[in-house]
C-alpha cells in the first residue's frame, strides 16, 4: 500500500490505496475517481504501520481492498461506510 499525508495550516489528511491503483481512473453512475499518484504515492506501508498512522490522523482518504480492510479491522469503518466506484472500495474518515 502506499500512503502520504498532506499537511495544512488546518490540519492533515492522511491519504491510502492499494500499489496497483496508482494512477487509475474508476468509473461508476457518473461518478468518476482517479488514484493521482500525486495525492497518494508517498511511501509504502505495511498493515501494521498503517495501523498505527490510522489511529493519530483526524482526516483519512482510503482506497483500495487492501487499504480499506485495515480500517475495517481497526473498527474505525463498518461495511456501510464504504463506497464502490467500478467495484474499489473507497472511503473517507472524519473524527471529529
């Protein structure tokens, strides 16, 4: 998986997908979504790690099977929370 976090005056978004997303663009009723290798591409992270930075981040961008599972395991996400476009689970994480 690879993962980057975006930092801003007001905070960061932690941002993760699965390696073979990068780049790809999904496509689903009129929704289209691109994996930008400039939003995501960072550096590659174990589940473990991801874990961990999924616990310390407020603001999260997941995509992919991979990715999304580690949140599901993690109890931060349920099923229903997951949007499929072209069949990739993608979701976003707000805690408040």
């Amino acid at each position: 998986m690879y993962c980057k976090i975006h930092k801003s005056v007001s905070g960061s978004v932690l941002a993760v997908c699965d390696n073979e997303l990068i780049g790809k663009t999904f496509e689903s009723s009129g929704l289209h979504f691109h994996v930008s290798e400039a939003f995501y591409k960072g550096f590659e992270i174990s589940p473990k790690k991801l874990a961990e930075l999924l616990e310390s981040h407020t603001n999260i961008n997941i995509v992919g099977e991979k990715a999304v599972r580690v949140a599901l395991q993690k109890g931060l996400i349920t099923e229903r929370n997951i949007v499929k476009i072209g069949n990739i689970p993608h979701v976003q994480i707000y805690k408040l």
